[in-house]
C-alpha cells in the first residue's frame, strides 16, 4: 500500500533535547492505535532551523507545520490530521503579521522567507539515518560525476568558478586550498574535516551534521579524488553525540553500498573516513593544533607555513576544510560552479548559515546569501528584539570576532565588509544584545572563555587575554582608571600582530571592537561607577521609593535571599547588606517603586 | 546490500527519487482533494484515497499532489472528491469509489477529460470562501 500522509520529526539536537524523541515514538504509538500505521511514513529528519518555536513537526502534503509539540499532541496529530486530515490549529504555527485567512504556507513563515538554503538543503527534509533518502536527492551524483567525467583539475575549476570560499572563519578560497595540496607530487596525502565547533553561540556545524551526514562525506570523497587523497578524518567533538551516531551510521551505510572504502562504485578508487573525537578544546579548532589532535599529541598549533595543504597532518599534504565548506561542494559539482556564483557578493559567493541566538523572538538557524544585511536577519527572520526591547548590537564571529551596531545593521554582510566594520565572519555564530546587556560584561566574558582556552603555547595570547580580562574584572568593579584603556589598546594590538595562531589573534577583537563603539559605557564605568545595563553587581544598587511603594509584598516573596522587608500596605525597606543585586525585585515591582542606580 | 555499481546507484536513486516527489508538495499543479470528514470517511473515501494513490503510483505520475480535507458539504454524494488540473476547471466528483478513482486519474488527469457521470455542482461560492 502506498503511503499517504508524511510526518517529518525534528531530531536536531534542540529539538531531542525538548523530547523529540518522545514525540517520534508517540507518533509511531498513536499510528498503531488508530490503524492509520500503514498509511503514514513518519521520519525524523535533521534540524528544521526554526529551534525558537521546536519542537517542531511537519505534515505532508497538509502542509501542517506544528511548533512547540509536547507528546501528548501525538494523538490529536494522529486521530485530526492523519485519519480525517484537519489542521489542529491549536499548535498551528501562526503568523504574526499577514492577512487572517490566507492560506496557509509554509514558504509565508516570515522566518523561512528571506532564507536560502543550500547548506541546509536536505535538513529537515530527509531522514539523516536513511543513506536512500539522501540519495534520492541527487545525493552521490556529484561523487559519480567526479568519479566518472570530471579530471582533478576540473574539479579545481568548477570551485574557482564557484567562489567558494571556506566557512571556517577566515574566508580562504577553497580551489587554491585543494590546488596546493593537489599540487604536491605522489604520496601519502589526507583529507580533514574540521568539526570542532567550539564558539560560543554557534551550532550550524553540529546540526548539518545531524541533519545531512551524507553530505560532508560526499564532499570529503570528492576532495580526496582531486588531491589523490585516499583517507579522511572528521575531528568532531565528543560534545556532539548526537552527530556522532548519525556520522557513523552514514558512513556505515556508504560503506555497505560502496561508496566508501575500496573501489568505489567499481572505479577502483579508494577511499576511507574515520571519525577522531576531540576533548572539546576550543584551541583545536585550529588547524594545525587540530592536525596535532588527531596525530595524538597536545592540541598546539605551530606556526604557519609551511600550511597544512603542503605539510598537515603526519606532515603529509591535507586538504582540511569546515563543515560547511564541504557541505557546499557536492552542490557546486552537480549543479555548476556559475550557478553557485550568481548567488551572494562580489567577493563572497554562494550562502551563509548564522545560528542566531541571544534577545532576539526567533532564534535559531538562518542560511541567508551573502550580503543580505544585519537588520534583514534580526528583525525580519529573528523577529526583531524579544520583549519590545531595544536593540544594541550584534556579537558575530564568537570570541575572535566583534560587536555590530545600530548604524552599521544596514552593511551587507560578507567576509570583507565584516572585517571592515571590526568583526568578523567567524563560524557564523550571532549573539544580538539588548539595552539589559552591559557591553563591559559581555567583553568580559568572551575574555573569560579566551583565558580559559588558550593553550598558552605563546605569551601575547597567554599573558594578553589574562591582562584583558583583569582589566574588564576592575571595570565591572568600579576600580578601573580611564588610562587602562590605552593599555587594552596596546595589548590587544600586540596580540593581533605577535600571536602564534588565528585564535591569539583575534582574541582581543571583543575588546578593541566594543572600545571603538562604546567609548561611553567604558567610560561611565571607570569615572562614573555606573553600569545603566544593571548587569555589572558591584555597581547596581536597587532601592525602594518610599513615596511608590504601596506595600504589595511582591518584592518582597520575589527576593531569593529574603533581604526586604516591611509591612502589608506600608512601604518596605531592602537590606543592602544582604542584597545579591539579582534584580528579581525590580522586575517584580509593577509600580516603579523599585530604582537601579 | 552489497556493493554497488554506478548502473545500481543511478536505478536506486531514481526509484528513490519518485518516493520523495510524492512528499514534496511544491511546484505540482495538479491537486486531488478528498473530502475525509466523517460522512466521507463512513462512505468510503479512505478506498477511495487509497486507489488514487495506488493508480498515481502505477502511471508514474510526477505532479500531482493527494490531499485530505473535511467536509465539503455534499454529504448526500460522498465520498467527494475535488480535482484541480491547470487549464481545466476545478472539478467535484461525487460517490468516487476505487473504480472511480482510477477513471480520474486515467481520464481527467491524464487525459484531460472529465468523467461525466460523476460531476458534482459546486456548493454556493459563499459556502466555500
């Protein structure tokens, strides 16, 4: 019997985590219970994107698109829209904006609009367990492609053609990679995936991945027939169980179709992957530290060059690329480098996955082209600033990147014109701040993560972080003096030129690119002890308005260590001995009774 | 499975290909809709619903979407199906069984022409909107 109805399941990680599991099993339960098992294909697929309103679960050809699912909505999925085929509109996304009673389309969801995906292709679409699935999008025909028609050098060419440059961070084009280590006569060569991930904020990676293995492994075997590659590696954190199961289970899967191992679909091509599982150190998304990773030594980076792509790992010629660089190639080979290249920028060709997250209404994965600007993705797909807010800046790039602001959310966003505006690309993390966010705080604990992650092979990122973050500590103390600032400036400066690798050279980006924009709150912390975001404890006091306060207690139940008191109807008093400076109070108070200075 | 040839690779990924378009509701034009409300249901539309994509299947069709609706107000002549092909107009049939949903699918839908003795009106315009 022919199936009828398709359930699609997010099994990203966010989604899992939110029972997504639970849901899939429900489905499957309630399918059974209703007799309808047959007639219903129920698939969990990778991330959907739109992880603000997971977990999410699709219905097809009924276009039903359920958010915020719970298990106990198996049934009513089920009994209303698989057996009688009714919309349960109670879990129903709904449009903020839009005409009532248009029909509903998953392509209207103002979050999926202004988004293209490439990247995300088959996430959300197929099932990341099922090799068929995959293939029955066009999967493997890039591989047959270069396999059967292409010669190494037209492989190069295409990708030149393409513009592909490496999502990574640094925005390296990937055909001069591929041509160096291609360039290097005979030999043992190696082909990596970089899957370390290790930004704060940042889970495009993880949830390709999860979402569509296949992918990266086609385009790993496409790469080691251009260089003569006949091993890969992915260096993927142990932190990701989720991709791991589903990486090993797709290659388990190529395996046994042929598609990976020993000559490959009868081409007498050889080549393998295996899978290295890094401790979770943000260092090793490094190149050359990562390489040290995998040969089994102290994840260091060395100075470059010579580069990987001549000596890498074992020092033999690698070609190693990030997730979504390789998720990209097998697309190029098939559809056409001039394809790939009409979309994005001049400079930066083709889309770039954000996981935008922080004060914004719709967080989540975003795959915009290149050059669609700042305010496109915060306020039309993220929804603009939770809870009416005001917006602030744009963290972007993670540690090794910097803060956007107002005036500049109207740059179209590619590798140059980020760098231009004092960040960078980076992985594609973006964090957006509110007017609750203190700038000195936030600088702050990306420098935290910084001192806690440096190898401390070399001094400038060693000493420079620890020197950076010390003096950030004294400004959210109140006991910063304004020449320190000058100093941030040289010491981030020193770091930028003298670091060993990219991550010691970036890392004072947070510092020199919040000092550029936000002189002011710097300085209201060192001359006038004030942080107006509230953020900064040793700084905020919260008192009572007498003359406001009508003695509702709620401040009073709200406060976790108990340090207001007062009467019933006569205005309460807080102990500031013993006030933490939670602001649970503050929040609480429904009459502005409550001041922050 | 055992290894694969290239020949292997390119049948699976077209057989596979086929099961995926049916998924996929973008781009395709033409619609077939049932009525799957109760009255439609007790009056067989699930045969009914059954056969259409069982005869899809058969003729290898590409762009045609099955969709499942409620009630469409015809109770007296169910199961009711709605048929909606790009150039021609929309169309209910009325008592569609197995048998008949395997002339649609043959006649209108492949053939452009209508099975007559089935024609149902369309309710009021009104009723619809």
């Amino acid at each position: 019997m022919a199936v009828k109805n398709y359930i699609l399941v997010c099994g990203g990680t966010a989604c899992e985590s939110a029972k997504g599991d639970d849901i899939y099993k429900a489905l499957l339960k309630e399918a059974e219970a209703h007799g309808v098992a047959d007639d219903v294909q129920i698939v969990k697929t990778g991330c959907f994107g739109f992880c603000e309103k997971g977990p999410i679960v699709k219905v097809l050809p009924e276009q039903a698109f359920y958010v915020e699912v719970v298990p106990e909505d198996a049934k009513e999925i089920i009994s209303e829209t698989i057996v009688k085929g009714r919309i349960v509109e109670r879990i129903q996304y709904q449009p903020e904006k839009g005409a009532k009673g248009e029909a509903f389309d998953i392509e209207n969801i103002e979050f999926y609009q202004k988004q293209y995906r490439i990247v995300l292709r088959n996430c959300g679409l197929i099932n990341p367990e099922n090799i068929d699935e995959y293939i029955a999008r066009d999967g493997y025909s890039a591989l047959e492609k270069c396999l059967f028609e292409m010669k190494p050098d037209d492989i190069i060419e295409e990708l030149k053609k393409s513009g592909l440059r490496g999502r990574g961070g640094a925005g390296f084009p990937t055909w001069m990679k591929w041509n160096f280590t291609k360039q290097v006569d005979g030999g043992q060569k190696y082909v990596v995936c970089n899957a370390d991930e290790g930004d704060p904020g940042a889970y495009m990676d993880r949830s390709t991945l999860e979402g569509d293995p296949h992918s990266v492994l086609e385009a790993m075997i496409i790469a080691g027939i251009c260089v003569g590659a006949d091993y890969g590696a992915i260096y993927i954190r142990a932190e990701y169980p989720l991709a791991i199961e589903r990486l090993e289970t797709a290659m388990k899967q190529a395996r046994e179709y042929g598609l990976l191992g020993n000559d490959i679909l009868g081409s007498g091509f050889n080549f393998d992957i295996e899978l290295r599982l890094g401790a979770g150190a943000f260092v090793c998304g490094e190149e050359t530290a990562l390489l040290a990773s995998i040969e089994g030594k102290r994840g260091m980076p060395i100075p470059k060059p010579p580069f990987p792509a001549v000596k890498g790992l074992f020092r033999k010629p690698t070609v190693i690329n990030n997730v979504e660089t390789f998720a990209n190639i097998p697309i190029i080979i098939t559809k056409g480098g001039d394809w790939f290249a009409q979309i994005g920028t001049e400079k930066s060709k083709g889309t770039k996955v954000f996981a935008l997250t922080g004060k914004i209404k719709n967080s989540g994965l975003v795959e915009v082209p290149m050059g669609t600007t700042l305010r496109e993705i915060v306020f039309d797909i993220g929804g603009g600033i939770r809870g009416g807010k005001k917006f602030k800046a744009v963290q972007t790039g993670g540690p090794s990147g910097g803060v956007i602001t107002e005036e500049f959310l109207d740059t179209p966003i590619d590798f140059d014109n980020l760098v231009s505006i004092g960040s960078m690309m980076g992985s594609g993390g973006m964090i957006v701040m509110d007017e609750d966010d203190c700038i000195v705080d936030v600088t702050k604990f990306y420098l935290e993560f910084c001192v806690e992650e440096s190898c401390g092979k070399c001094a400038p990122c060693r000493i420079g972080t620890k020197k950076l973050y010390e003096y950030l500590d004294r400004f959210t103390k109140g006991k910063g003096q304004i020449e320190d600032i000058q100093k941030m400036k040289d010491i981030g400066n020193a770091m930028k030129k003298a670091s060993l690798c990219g991550l010691g050279q970036t890392a004072a980006n947070p510092v020199l690119s919040t000092l550029r924009y936000f002189p002011e709150e710097y300085r209201q912390h060192i001359e006038d002890g004030k942080c107006i975001a509230g953020k900064c404890k040793d700084l905020v006091h919260y008192e009572i308005v007498t003359e406001k306060c009508i003695g509702c207690t709620v401040c009073a139940r709200k406060c976790p260590v108990n340090c207001i008191e007062g009467e019933r109807k006569k205005p309460h008093v807080i102990d500031q001995t013993k006030c933490i400076k939670c602001g649970a109070c503050y929040e609480g108070c429904k009459f502005d009774a409550i001041i922050v200075s | 499975m055992a290894k694969m040839t290239l020949e292997e690779l390119r049948k699976l990924r077209s057989s596979q290909k086929s099961e995926m378009e049916r998924r996929d509701v973008d781009g395709k034009e033409t619609h077939i809709i049932v009525g799957m409300g109760t009255c439609g249901i007790a009056a067989g539309a699930k045969m009914a619903l059954d056969s259409f994509l069982d005869a899809i299947k058969a003729n290898d069709l590409k762009d045609v979407v099955v969709k499942q609706t409620g009630c469409m107000g015809l109770c007296y002549s169910e199961p009711t199906v709605e048929v909606k092909v790009p150039g021609m107009p929309d169309v209910i049939y009325g008592n569609v069984d197995a048998a008949v949903a395997k002339e649609i699918v043959e006649k209108h839908i492949i053939h452009k022409k209508m099975v007559e003795n089935h024609i149902q009106d369309k309710p009021a315009g009104d009723i619809i909107k």
